[in-house]
C-alpha cells in the first residue's frame, strides 16, 4: 500500500499549498478557543445573564457525576480483570493455541523490544533489563535494542555498550544504536530515538536473517519500563488470537509503581489517576490509543514510520496506522500491567516542577486534533460515523482536561460573585451553592474508588524503611486523595491550558525528557 502524503505533517508550517497551511493552523487554534472560550464565557455571562450560567454549572455539575458514575464502574471492572489476567498462566495459555490457517506458531514470534535512553543511570537501564530476563517466554527470541542519544556525550555510549555486553548473552540479539544529533526534520526526544533505532533493527537484525515482518512484534518502552514475567505471554496470546492482528497496536496497563514509595503525595496522585484513566480507556477500546509502553506490529511498524518529528509519538504511531489502513486499524487493550516511574527529583520543589512539565507534555497530545482534522478531510474511505465518533472523544477529553476542574472547584460561584443584586436575592442564587455542593458531595464515591483501588495496586512498602515510616506512608496513600482537587487543577487543568493555548498560538513545544531519580 502506497504511503498517504499528509501522514508525516508535524504542524502547520509542514504543508506546501497555502490554503490547506491556513486550514491547519485553523485546526490548531481550536482546543484552545473551546477551552478558553468555555471559562472566559462562564466569567464574562456570570456578569450578564447570571441565571442561564447557574443553570450551565448546576447542568455540567450532574453531567460530572453521571461521568463518575460511569467511570468509577469501568475503573472497577478494569481492575478486576487486570487482577484476574496478572494470575493466570499465560504461557500454558499460549501453549493450548493450536496453528491456524495463516497465522504463525506461537514459537515462531519474536519481539523487538526498544528503550531509547538519553542521560538515564545505568541504574535505571539495568532494573528494566533485569526484568527482561525474568520473563517466562523463551529468551530466544527476544531482541534488546538500546538506543542512546548521540547528544548526551560518549560517556552514556559506554555505558550503553558495557551493559550490553553485560546482558547480550542473554538474549536472541543485543543492539546497540546511538541516535545521531541535528536531523533535518526531527524533534530531539523519544520518538526520533525510537524510530532510527527500529531502521536500525531492521536493517541489522530483521532483514538481515529474512524474519518474516508478520512474526515480529516491536515494543516501544520507556526506559523505565518493567515489565513484569508473564507480559510478553500475554502480549503473543493476545496477537495470535485476535481476528485481524497485524492490523491493530497492543497496550498494556500503565502503574507507577517503580518508586511509588519514595515519591511526594501529588506524584503518586496524578500518576495513579492516570493509571485508572488507562483503566478506563481499556474497557472503551473503541475510544482507545497508544499510551506510553505499548506494542506494534513490525509490518505496521516498518510500513507505516514511526514518528520522529512529533511530541506525543506514542498517539501519533496510532493515528498514522490508523489514516493509513483507512480506519482498519485498532488499538487491543491488554488488561496486563508494566510498571514505571512517578515522578520524582532531587527535591519537593523541583519535582513540582517536573510534574507540571510531564503533564504539560502529555497535554500536548492536542496537537493530534489538528493531525486527525486535516487527515480526516483528505481521507474519504474512512465512514463519517468513525470520523465523529473519533473526535467527539478526543475534543471532549482535552476539554475536559482543561476545563472540568477549574468549573467545579473555582468558577461555579461566580453567578453570585458577579451576578448582581437581582440574581442573588432569587431563589436559584440561593439554592446554586447547596445544589452544586451536595452533588459533589455524592461524587465523592468516585475519588474513594480511586482511592481503595490505589491501595490494592500498591507493591509492599520497601524494607528500608523504618516501621513507623511504613505506617506513615500506607495511610497516606489513602489521605492523600483528599487534595485531589487542588491536584486536578495544578497538575491537570493549567499544563493542559497551558499546551493548548501554546498550540493556538504557534508556539510548539520540544520533547522535554522526565528526570529519572532513585531514593
């Protein structure tokens, strides 16, 4: 299949004709305009017609805890099967599938397994290695690329090459690649690394011993990524026994967990939340996407590009695949958990900061409303009805993202603050408050599913710690949701307005690289 040309576009700027460039750059303005339309709206109509903004809060505030509801039930399930499928035997499993007419054995399938690396220790790279070699699928045939960043300096080469000659016994093949610096048309960080580093695999390792694309699936992790022993079991079942499997990306569950014990109360918070929103998206696999880890056939891989001059490349490798097989294309949850880092620096402030600038990264996801926009129009065999569907969900999640918590938590008393004399001597000025807090007071429910769930997600707290510390810590886990809103707003609400009025204006972000700390 010929590539489509409008899949590499980055911005704006990419495209040639200029009323197509104008159209994008229309497309990129839009999150932000509803996002900020929503709260200066709210703000300018609180003062005008107060009474029609009581109503949109009181409205908004039910349609909230109708979502809650929902969710905090997808968030149930997700978690029980992700508990049931973390104990079941999946390489006996794999063992009961039986050849079927096209597809290859189970022991014919290799996986590539990536971890772009830029200035990270060596011990990081090594606990993530170190649970490699505890995977129950056979290691031979298992591919370890480690690629470095040409920029962060020889001596990270050196560490590069002294682990893998430390692990490449190990393994089927050991690779080593280091990412050149300066590449005309790409943005420095995660994606470019990955993408030459799967080139470089190909050229190497895959062509080179003529494996057929369709046995090879490519996992793209982070360089913290554990994943835990029955992982890729579980990822080969679940490609041999999907109906159309070279054809869809495969995504586990997300935790935190790798120093969920050292990290700061807000940390844990925010990483768990996003946690239970895979969780949640899980159980909507419809509505779901590459996130972060997650696994790709390497004939998608290869055909499709993975993306390097992108931000969110991790959505982006979705939606390329997806524009390019004309909507044939899907994301299969896996309800199997890798683990990673919560956020986490040398001290309270600074990891404040580094919280906000990873989820002002994340946010900046928006910039796939834009990408799916322009490719929508330009793609006619793709049905109207997966078009909308598509964009309702991802509009109303940045939207919510940057607008939701700011309208509960701050702005649903501004009809009385500015409504005037008139409206707060009526009788919706006075019930507004009762109204809008009892209804929050029910969706409690929702933040203490969170909140239990959190705990049984837990890994037992480290030995290191003193007793007195464990007990202080474990009850924490629990009374730390309590600032959740004030959570939802500063690392939530802000870096996604934040990214969103950037993109409005034309101010694209880089790829900045999370601070790895161990404690």
């Amino acid at each position: 299949m010929e590539k489509k040309d409008y899949l590499d576009i980055s911005k704006a700027s990419d495209i040639k004709n200029p009323t197509e460039r104008g159209l994008y750059r229309f497309f990129e303005m839009i999150p932000g305009i509803l996002s900020l339309g929503t709260l200066f709206g709210v703000l300018v109509l609180s003062w005008l017609i107060p009474s029609w903004v009581a109503v949109f809060i009181i409205c908004f505030c039910f349609y909230y805890l109708f979502r809650i509801f929902y969710f905090s039930l997808h968030q149930i399930f997700g978690y029980f099967k992700v508990r049931s499928n973390m104990k079941r035997d999946w390489l006996r499993e794999l063992k009961k599938i039986k050849g079927q007419e096209g597809k290859p054995n189970w022991k014919d399938i290799y996986h590539i397994i990536i971890f772009p690396a830029y200035k990270e220790s060596r011990e990081i790279i090594e606990e993530s290695m170190g649970t490699l070699l505890k995977a129950d699928y056979p290691k031979e045939k298992m591919i370890v690329v480690l690629s470095v960043e040409q920029r962060a300096g020889k001596a990270f080469e050196d560490q590069a090459k002294e682990i893998a000659k430390k692990y490449s016994g190990s393994f089927y093949k050991f690779l080593v690649t280091a990412h050149p610096d300066g590449v005309a048309g790409e943005i420095s960080g995660k994606g470019s690394n990955t993408s030459y580093a799967g080139k470089e695999v190909k050229g190497k390792i895959i062509d080179e011993l003529k494996i057929p694309y369709e046995n090879v699936l490519i996992s793209t992790f982070d360089i913290d990524t554990k994943a835990f022993s029955q992982y890729f079991s579980c990822l080969t079942w679940h490609y041999l026994t999907e109906p159309n499997p070279i054809y869809a990306s495969y995504q586990p569950v997300p935790v935190y967990n790798n120093n969920i014990w050292s990290a700061s109360f807000f940390s844990r918070v925010v990483s768990t939340s996003n946690t239970f929103w895979q969780m949640i998206q899980q159980e909507r696999s419809e509505k779901l996407t590459t996130y972060s880890s997650h696994t790709t056939p390497a004939k998608v891989f290869f055909d499709v590009g993975y993306p390097a001059n992108v931000v969110s490349d991790d959505s982006r490798i979705f939606w390329k695949a997806y524009l390019q097989y004309d909507g044939n294309y899907r994301v299969v949850p896996i309800y199997y958990l890798v683990s990673m880092d919560a956020v986490m620096a040398s001290n309270f402030w600074r990891t404040i900061v580094n919280q906000y600038k990873q989820q002002k990264r994340w946010a900046w996801g928006c910039a796939e409303i834009p990408y799916m926009m322009f490719g929508f129009l330009n793609n006619k065999k793709i049905s109207v009805w997966q078009k909308i569907g598509h964009l309702y969900t991802i509009l109303d999640g940045f939207w919510s993202w940057a607008t939701a918590a700011l309208l509960l938590f701050l702005l649903g008393w501004l009809p009385i603050l500015l409504g005037g004399h008139n409206f707060n001597f009526s009788v919706l000025s006075f019930n507004l408050p009762i109204l809008t807090s009892q209804i929050m007071t029910v969706s409690m429910v929702g933040m203490f599913v969170s909140a239990i769930l959190s705990t049984m997600l837990l890994p037992p707290v480290p030995k290191k710690f003193k007793w007195y510390i464990k007990i202080y810590k474990k009850s924490t886990v629990f009374l730390q949701w309590v600032l959740l809103p004030i959570t939802l707003i500063l690392f939530g609400s802000l870096p996604s307005l934040d990214a969103q009025i950037r993109l409005m204006l034309g101010r694209y972000m880089g790829f900045w690289v999370t601070e790895k700390v161990r404690k």
